[in-house]
C-alpha cells in the first residue's frame, strides 16, 4: 500500500515541484520511498510515497513504459500477478521489476480499458497515456482504497487522501449538502464532506485530460433477481464453492515480500482467517484488549489462538489510553467518527507496526458477505417472512409522522422499502442530533436526499430492478455506508504505514455468494450459518457455533476524563462559528450525559462522536463553512 498524487494542467504549465506539499502529506502511507515524474510537455505530474511490501529492492514508482507511452503509480495489491506477468510475458513484455504493479502499466498497454475486469485486489492506480494526452484511474471493486479527485485553478488533482489535495492547493470547504445528508444517512459514492472534493466511485475509473472528465463503470454487485434465485441449487456443492473461494481469498493474500499478521477477535470472521492462514504455518495474532470486561474479547480470541497453534499478542486499550486519541481518530481518519472503535484499530495498528509488521489480514467483509448484521437479518426476513412487510409499512408511517424522518421516505420510496441500515442510522444520529443543529442547518438536514443522483441512475434501477429487499438493501450499503464509512479505517492503518488486506471483500468469493438462497443466509441461533457450514471441516470447535459477537469498543462517554475534554472543546467555542450547531443545546447535552452514570450513558455515543468529529476536521483541516 502506497501513496499517490497526480495533477493534469491541459496548458502544459506544469513545474516538479508543485508536487512537493502532496507527498509530504502522504509520507505516512508510503515511509519507504518517494518518487515523482513530470513529462516533457509538462501537462502531468505524478507523485508516489512507497510502502515497500513485494519486491522491497526494486519497484519503484512513478513506473514508465519502455518506449515511454505509459507511465504509472499505483496505491494497493493485485493479488494473482503472477498468472497476469507469465502471460503478457509469453505476449512479448518484458518487466524491468517484481513488482506486483507493474502488471497493470503492461495490462492497460495491451488491453486498454480491458484490463480492468482482469485485475484482483485492493487498490487505486493512475496511468498517464503520453500519445493521447489522457489520464485514467481506477478504484477497486469495493472501494477499499481510497481515490480523491478535484478541479482546482484549471487543473485536475488525483490523490489518495483528501489532506493531499488540500495540500495542493484545493479549496478547504465544507460540503454542507453533503455533511447535510451524511447525517442523515451517508454521501453518495462519488461524493464527499468537503466542497469540490469528489471520489472515483468503487469499481470504476476516471478519464481526463486536465479539461473534461469522465466516470466508467467496469464493475457491480450484480445480485440476481428474486427469479433468479428461485432456481434449484446443489447445497452441498454450493458449500464447496463457497469454502474454495474463501480459502483462495485468504491463501492470495498471505502472498508477500514481508512478514505478514492477522486481526484476531473473539468472532467468526477474523478466527476463520486465522484458521485457514494456519494451514501454512503458525500465523502471528494481534488481539484488542479492553479493561471493560462488558466488552473485551480478549479470552475469546486467545482461544482461537491456543487452537490454531498461533503466537499471540494482546494490545490493552483503556480508558486512560483513549482519552487523549479522540482528535488523532479524526485528524488520521479524516473522517467523522460514530463510536470509539477507531481509537481500538489505531491502537492496534500502531502495535502491529511496532512489532515489525507491514502486512496484516483482518476480518472486514465477513458480516457484508454473509449477512451478519443484525439490520442485515432484518432485511432478510423481508425477503422471506410476508408478514414482516406489514412491520415495515408500520414503520414507515411512524416516520411520516415526524419532520426529522421524512428525508428517509425518499429512500424507502425509491428502494421499495426502508433497509434496515438506514433506520438503524436514523435511531442513533438523525433524530437525536436534530435538537442541536442551528435553524438553517437543520432545515437543510430535513430537505436532504441521499442518494438522490444515484436512484437517478438508469445502471443503479437496474442493479436494484427485481432484486430483493436483503439484495437491494445490501446493494445501498455497500455503495454508501461501507465504502465511505467502513473501510475509512484504511486511512488510520495507513497513517501507521500498515496495510489492511481483507479477504472477505473479494469479487470472486462475492461471485460464488451471491448466488446463495436466501434461506441459507439465516437459521437457528447461529451467527452467519452459510460461512460456518462451508468451512465446518476448518474451524476449531470454539469458533464451530457461536452468536453474532460485534466487535463492540467500550462508548468514549463512558469516560469522565474523555467527556471533559469535549466539554473544554466546546466551551473553548470550537462551535460557536461553526453554523452547524447551537452551542447552548450541545453544552446542555453534555451535562446531562455526564449526570448518568456511565453504563447508561451509550446511547449518547454516536451523537458526541460526530459532533466532535465535525469540530475535530474542521480544526485539522482549518475548513471553512
């Protein structure tokens, strides 16, 4: 995982050095090297900060063609490289690295935008087409790795972190549309918190040539209609393909240059990983501690450790080690927190990387693949239990009775019905932070429609067009919430210099699931059966049957010393000149949080938590209203 930056100015004006502030905001994801290329007729510059995970000696970057056409930087990991190297090499290229990057400069040479679908893994790449004068850039199939893009002085920017582009020189602005819809679900995939600031959407990619751009897909979700699923499948045989896909997944990713960890919990999905990583030797484990002992799962996975045969490490996070972590959360995350589990994976993180470690498998995906939220369920039952539709249209009701809930009609109107995840967000943060927004902002939040572009979108009504409430809820999901907020932990791994692989979020493995009954997703009283049923021979008997275990950090406000700092922020009047807030009703808040006693003070989590988000980037990035 590495770093990159790129500018395009159509009238060739371009100097080395504008690349400079850029790349040193992205040292932390790439310590190991920095490399930047202007071209002759200076319309490109692109920049790349190196972690150095597959063949550490060579592989630098920007990467060029040898007769000078294409030139490339690249953030993240092909996975199979070397199926891809033998072939373009038996097509007469020739590769001056063994690096697994530059399969996509030789890919893209030969097969242009037919590349794309022949790429696996995690990662965002740019490739400059000196003949044609053009720059492409494509982002995963997930959105694992992130890719920002924006106009700025006649210019376009490319970067991996949005920090880089301000660093640029792009404008430092709140979106407040866009803040206005996150809260009340998320923004879209191509959008952002901040004015002018856009992402390359997950599984597509970008052209410019420093005037116009342009978005392509190359890749969906796909999931079959409910006729299609209404087909006879072979169980046993199913359970077989989903247990070799899982397995290919896991066994790919332990494919590096340097020694690689794992994530372990006291759940399902990072044990399962552990377990088939143990097939190869005894895998290294690094475990989150908490001195809650509501909330640690520490037994849990040691465990799983013993019974794999792992070399376990714990790393104890509490109160006094949280207290003072809140701001690094935002500053690294740039992001807007909802709970304190992204003082637990920095934590982790920095121990992981302190223990010598570049590489790390963790279990992200495990719950979007195989159906494990317990707002998942929900929508699952849609699909096959009649009579809880009658449950939702009762739902929807209630919402139409109340101002704050009427922005969610919208969804429910366009999606058929009001997924779980979005109702599930409206209980912890659209309805209860509607007391403390400022008259204007709080009538821009109830006049907002997420998503509105996107239902707009003949290729999204298709994606969604016969599809079932579980499918059509999975497929919002993973389009907003989990590729914007989920996997925004990449940046707080990345700021350690640690790279994140996740097996679960592969396209093949999601190529053999989604073609699951529906009835196979839920049964019983265990936790993610269809997983469990296909590596049922692989599994230790701790991890054979078990209940959903979130993996849940103890709430922030729990803290007296933590809920003093928010106070002192806001009483240092961090919101005053904000216009998002009534400073009054946040203090208020705050005092009635700390009048609770602390294990009754959860449900005020996700509030504080963006609030202090809001403040915190606003304070990092010194933006503007």
């Amino acid at each position: 995982m590495c770093g990159l930056v790129c500018i395009v100015s159509p009238e060739g004006d371009l100097a080395s050095q504008e690349l400079e502030p850029a790349l040193r905001a992205l040292h932390h994801r790439g310590p190991d090297g920095t490399g930047s290329w202007i071209s002759s007729c200076r319309r490109v510059a692109m920049g790349h900060t190196r972690l150095a995970v597959m063949d550490p000696d060579g592989g630098a970057q920007p990467m060029h063609g040898s007769d000078g056409r294409l030139h490339l930087v690249a953030n993240g990991e092909f996975y199979g490289h070397e199926v891809i190297r033998a072939s373009l090499r038996r097509d007469g290229h020739g590769f001056s690295s063994r690096s697994d990057s530059e399969i996509a400069l030789h890919l893209w040479a030969r097969d242009g935008a037919g590349a794309l679908p022949e790429l696996r893994g995690e990662f965002a790449f740019a490739i400059w087409d000196q003949a044609r004068g053009e720059l492409i850039a494509a982002r995963d199939r997930f959105g694992i790795k992130p890719l920002f893009y924006a106009r700025h002085a006649g210019r376009v920017l490319l970067a991996s972190e949005v920090g880089a582009l301000f660093e640029a020189g792009v404008p430092r602005r709140w979106d407040r549309g866009a803040l206005a819809e996150h809260l009340v679900l998320c923004h879209p995939p191509d959008g952002t918190l901040f004015d002018g600031v856009r992402q390359v959407p997950p599984g597509c990619w970008l052209w410019t040539d420093g005037r116009d751009i342009r978005i392509r897909r190359y890749w969906d979700l796909d999931w079959p209609t409910e006729d299609e699923l209404t087909k006879d499948v072979d169980r046993s045989g199913h359970l077989a393909a989903v247990r070799d896909a899982v397995v290919d997944a896991v066994d790919v990713r332990l494919r590096a240059d340097v020694p690689v960890a794992h994530h372990l919990s006291g759940g399902l999905d990072s044990g399962a990983i552990v377990a088939l990583a143990a097939r190869h030797g005894a895998p290294r484990t690094f475990a989150v501690r908490f001195d809650d002992p509501h909330f640690d799962e520490g037994a849990a996975a040691e465990a799983t450790a013993r019974a794999v045969g792992a070399r376990h490490s714990e790393v104890l996070v509490d109160a006094g080690s949280s207290a003072g972590r809140m701001g690094d959360i935002v500053a690294k995350g740039q992001m807007i927190p909802e709970n304190a589990h992204g003082i637990a994976r920095l934590l982790q993180s920095e121990a992981i990387r302190a223990a010598g470690f570049r590489v790390v498998l963790a279990g992200e995906g495990g719950d979007e693949m195989f159906a494990g939220y317990p707002q998942t369920q929900r929508d699952l039952r849609l699909s096959t239990v009649p009579g809880d539709v009658v449950r939702d249209d009762t739902v929807r009701r209630r919402l139409a009775a109340s101002p704050a809930g009427r922005p969610l009609l919208d969804i429910a109107d366009r999606m058929g019905f009001l997924p779980g995840f979005v109702l599930d967000r409206y209980l912890g943060v659209g309805a209860p932070i509607q007391g403390l927004l400022a008259p204007d902002f709080a009538a821009e939040v109830l006049a907002a429609q997420p998503c509105r572009d996107m239902f707009a979108d003949p290729h999204v009504q298709s994606q969604l067009y016969g599809r079932s409430p579980f499918h059509r809820g999975s497929y919002l999901f993973a389009k907003t919430w989990l590729a914007n907020y989920l996997l925004a932990a990449e940046r707080l791994d990345m700021s350690c210099g640690l790279e994140v692989r996740l097996p679960f979020l592969d396209h093949r493995l999601h190529d053999v699931v989604r073609r699951t009954p529906l009835a196979w997703f839920s049964g019983g009283v265990d936790s993610k059966p269809l997983l469990r049923a296909a590596l049922r021979n692989d599994l230790p008997a701790v991890l054979q049957a078990g209940t959903k275990r979130p993996f849940l950090a103890p709430p922030a406000v729990s803290d007296d010393a933590t809920l003093s700092r928010i106070r002192e922020v806001v009483d240092g009047g961090a919101l005053d000149d904000l216009g998002f807030f009534r400073p009054r009703q946040v203090r208020d808040l705050l005092e009635d949080v700390r009048a609770l006693p602390p294990g009754r003070r959860a449900g005020h989590e996700r509030v504080v938590q963006v609030l202090m988000g809001i403040v915190g980037l606003t304070d990092q990035f010194a933006l503007t209203g």
